[in-house]
C-alpha cells in the first residue's frame, strides 16, 4: 500500500509562503517539497561515508529531516538558508543541524572558515530562476566544495538538467516525482 502522504503542519505551509511572496524567485516554489521528493534527495547520500553534508537552501527542514531518516547524524548536516524565518524553522526542526542564514550563490563569505570538504551536497536552490552563468558558476562552486567522488543533489521541475554537463561536470537524472506539487526530477553532479 503506498505511503500515506505526511500532511504538512499548517506553520510550515505559512511560513513557506510568506517567503514565497517576499522572495518568490528565490523560492521558486509553491509548497515544500513533498516527503516522496526529499526521500528520493536523501537517498542520493551515503550516511556510512564519514563527513559532512552541505545543504542549500533547506527550506522548512524537510529534506534536512530526510537525511537524519536517511541515517545521517543532523551534526553532519550544515545547512545554508538565506530566509531568516525558513532558517530558524529548519534550525527548530532539526536542533543538531548548523544552520548558516546566507547566501549559497557567496560560499566563500557564508561558509567562512569551513575549510574541510564535504561528502556530499543537496541542493534546493530553485536554479531555473537563476541566469545560465549563474547556475554554472554555482553548480562549479558547489563541486569545488566536496571531497573526491562527492555529488551535488540538485532538483528541478524541467524537463532537462538545470544546468547541462560540460568539460567539467556530468550530470544524471536519478529520480522522477510524480508526487510532488509540481512533479520533479533529481539530477546528479559530478566533477569530471
Ligand atoms: C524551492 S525552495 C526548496 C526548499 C526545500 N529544500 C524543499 O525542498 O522544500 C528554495 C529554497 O532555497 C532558498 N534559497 C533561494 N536562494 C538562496 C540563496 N541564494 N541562498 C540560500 N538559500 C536560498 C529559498 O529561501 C528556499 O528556502
């Protein structure tokens, strides 16, 4: 029997819109991602390689959750949200997470000092909002950012990759979610 959908608490629902129409191109969003979405993100992360996972944009918490259902300690997990609110419901969502307010497109000047690796990225960031050069530079950022082999979970309600494979980076669709509000694809990238 399929998985009775979670109904999403009605503070999460209004929280994520009110930052929709403060910001909706930074939202890029009409709801939260669905549990079957965030499911099939944290999915992509292996708990038993040791090390942190960069999440951006997380949001109300709901894919960070996943990955602490996933088997991933929530003090592995440094999350970056640039929506105060969105920010302190993640950080209320899951206490161990670090939880940095900030900008993902400016790592260097939001991670600060965080100098170590990390395994793994997910991404929520809504990129298709965002000018090509821009998603490029990001996608190329974030990768910079992860230990040898690492990926970069992003999703995207196209149709294509939100940003095509080039010289440096591959990129592989993983996941479709028909249970989502809109549907959604989970793409994979790797440094070349
Ligand atoms: C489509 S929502 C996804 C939220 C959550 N990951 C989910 O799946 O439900 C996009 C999120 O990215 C955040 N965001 C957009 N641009 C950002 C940026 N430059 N830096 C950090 N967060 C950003 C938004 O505030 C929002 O929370």
């Amino acid at each position: 029997m399929p998985a009775k959908p979670r109904e999403i608490p009605f503070r999460e629902e209004l929280t994520f819109l009110k930052a929709m129409i403060a910001h909706p191109k930074g939202v890029g969003a009409v709801a939260p991602s669905s549990p079957a979405l965030a499911r099939a993100i944290a999915r992509q992360i292996d708990p038993d390689i040791a090390g942190k996972v960069l999440e951006l944009g997380p949001g109300t918490g709901v894919v960070t959750e996943a990955l602490v259902e996933r088997g991933i300690e929530a003090t592995r997990i440094v999350a970056v949200e640039y929506d105060p609110e969105l920010a302190r419901m993640v950080a209320a969502r899951v206490p161990k997470a670090q939880v940095i307010v900030g900008d993902a497109f400016n790592l260097d000047a939001t991670l600060g000092t965080q100098a170590e690796p990390f395994i793994s990225a997910v991404s929520g960031v809504p990129l298709l909002n965002f000018t090509m050069r821009q998603r490029h530079a990001y996608v190329e950022d974030v990768l910079r950012r992860l230990r040898t082999g690492g990926a970069m979970v992003q999703f995207s309600y196209g149709l294509t990759p939100p940003v095509p494979a080039c010289r440096d980076f591959s990129v592989e669709r993983v996941a479709v979610i028909w249970l989502n509000l809109p549907p959604a694809r989970v793409w994979l990238y790797r440094r070349r």
